[in-house]
C-alpha cells in the first residue's frame, strides 16, 4: 500500500502530499497520523530555516474530502463511545501544527475541500484554489458541528455571517466566491494550481521568515485584542524583529539599492 502523505522538498519548500485519490484524500486514522508526523519533522526542519514555506495539497480531483467516512461508520457501531476522539486526537493537533508551523503555509486546493479537509485549508496562512474546487463545510450533513478549527478560522476569514450561512445551510463555496469572500488568495485553472502554490512558496522561502511569523501573530493575537494590547504586541515584535540579521541587511539593501537577500534568521 502506498503511503497516504508524501513530501517533496524542493530546497527550502516542502510540499505535503495527501496521497488517497481513490478516497479522495479522506482521513482515515493512518493518513491523519501520518500527517501529524510528516508536520512534526517538518516543524523541526523549519526552525533550522531548510524549510521556509510548506504546501499542502491532494492528489487526484480533491484536497480532503475530510473524516474518512466509512472507517467513523465502523467506529460508531463497534466503539461509539470513542468514535469522536480523533477531534482530540487528530484534528486538533492537525491544526495546531498548521497555525503554529515555522514557516509560511500555502494550501494548494487542487479540488473540493470537505469538513476536516476545509479545516486544513482554511489553517494555512494562504489559498491557492483550482477553478474546479469547492469549499464545503459538510459537518451538518452528517449530523454534526465544525471542527478542525473552522467555528474560528471561517469567521475570521469571512465574517460570521457568512460563516453561519456556510456551516448552516451546507452549500458549498465554489472557487469565484472564495475568491470574492477573501479565502481564495488567487484562482487558477486546476491544471496550474499546484504550480502557482509552489510559485508563492518559493517567494516566500526567500523572504523574512521571522517577519512572516510575526506577523502572523500579530494578526492572530490582534484578533482576541484591544487595540492597546494590539499596539504593545507590534511593539513587542518590531523590537524583535530589529534583532534579526535580515532586518539591518534589507534595510542597508534599500539604501544602496540593491535587492535584499533574505536568510530568514
Ligand atoms: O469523529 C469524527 O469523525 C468527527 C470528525 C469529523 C470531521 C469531518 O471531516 S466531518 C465531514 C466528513 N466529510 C463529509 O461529510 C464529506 C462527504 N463527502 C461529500 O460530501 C462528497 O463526496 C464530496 C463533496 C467530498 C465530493 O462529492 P462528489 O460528488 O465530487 O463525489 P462523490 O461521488 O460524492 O464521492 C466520490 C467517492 O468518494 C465516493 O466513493 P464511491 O462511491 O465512488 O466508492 C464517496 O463515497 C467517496 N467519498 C467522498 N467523501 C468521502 C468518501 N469516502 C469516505 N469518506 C469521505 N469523507
């Protein structure tokens, strides 16, 4: 059996495969702990700077059809009590992993993105989407409420109202709205998408590293802030960020107009 996430490292991009098209990359227990681990190096990988941006993307026609649902059937009937524990188990550490990795993340939503599978997207920092993708929350389809972070990254990214009307109403959010609602990032034709991704991860493996992850949580923490709270936390990290290498560089860059060059140190 092949392994159900691949990794490709393309110098300091790495781009996570989810390798089940015949199931439309639906996480069944072994992809999803395959997933936390492939996450788990990478994070250690991204601290010593090889890693400057992560993909993700699926293989086949779909992102992640999300909960691999004919595995949670077998799980109700023979251990009901337990069937929901990969919420714990998984998902949160899924987006955990994602939200806090070391680097910039991009989804490459090469096709439909279902429940969990939404949530892994809407987790990265950017969206690529095919224009044959689709966003579907899926979870009141089966009788169940958001996880995978999506009651807080949807309203984040689309204001509570429409994340209501998402969650609520189940239709799924095709790739021009996403694009209009602000979760696509760009839309590309489906057969570049992966490509594009990797475009931008590169860019953003050349950039300040330490300024992207501060700025994301910057923007993470400004969101539960008041502005003075927010305010002290820009200070906080600009005064970070003046101690890095890549600060004073790009700066003396500027100066003696040349282009930077980034370590991300
Ligand atoms: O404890 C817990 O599990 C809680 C955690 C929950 C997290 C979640 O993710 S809950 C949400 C789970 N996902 C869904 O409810 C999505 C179910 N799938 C769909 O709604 C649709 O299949 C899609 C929108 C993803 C795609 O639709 P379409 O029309 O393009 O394809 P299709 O014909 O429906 O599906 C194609 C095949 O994929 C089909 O198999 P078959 O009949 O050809 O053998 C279908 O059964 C299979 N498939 C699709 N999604 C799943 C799946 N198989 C297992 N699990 C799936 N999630």
């Amino acid at each position: 059996m092949n392994a159900p996430v691949r990794v490709e490292r393309d110098g300091t991009v790495a781009v996570v495969i989810l390798d089940r098209p015949e199931a439309m990359n639906a996480l069944d227990i072994a992809t999803k702990e395959a997933l936390l681990e492939t996450l788990a190096s990478l994070d250690e990988v991204a601290r010593r700077r090889e890693v400057r941006a992560l993909v993700l993307t699926g293989t086949g026609r779909a992102f992640c059809a999300g909960q691999d649902l004919r595995e949670h059937a077998t799980a109700l009937s023979t251990e009901p009590a337990t069937a929901l524990a990969t919420v714990t188990r998984h998902y949160n550490p899924l987006v955990t992993a994602l939200a806090g990795f070391p680097a910039p993340t991009l989804a490459a939503v090469n096709g439909v993105a279902a429940g969990a599978g939404a949530g892994l997207a809407c987790a990265c920092d950017l969206r690529i989407f095919a224009d044959t993708a689709r966003l579907a929350a899926a979870f009141a389809g089966i009788g169940l409420a958001p996880d995978t972070g999506l009651s807080w990254t949807l309203p984040r990214l689309i204001g509570p109202a429409r994340a209501a009307q998402l969650l609520l109403l189940g239709a799924p959010l095709l790739a021009t709205q996403a694009l209009a609602w602000g979760v696509a990032t760009e839309v590309v034709p489906a057969a570049e998408c992966l490509t594009r991704a990797r475009e931008l991860a590169a860019q953003l493996a050349a950039g300040p590293t330490a300024a992207y992850l501060a700025t994301r949580e910057a923007l993470t923490a400004a969101a539960t802030s008041t502005l003075a709270q927010a305010l002290s936390t820009e200070a906080r990290l600009q005064a970070t960020l003046g101690a890095t290498q890549d600060h004073p560089a790009a700066v003396a860059a500027f100066l003696e107009r040349r282009p930077a060059t980034f370590t991300g140190r």
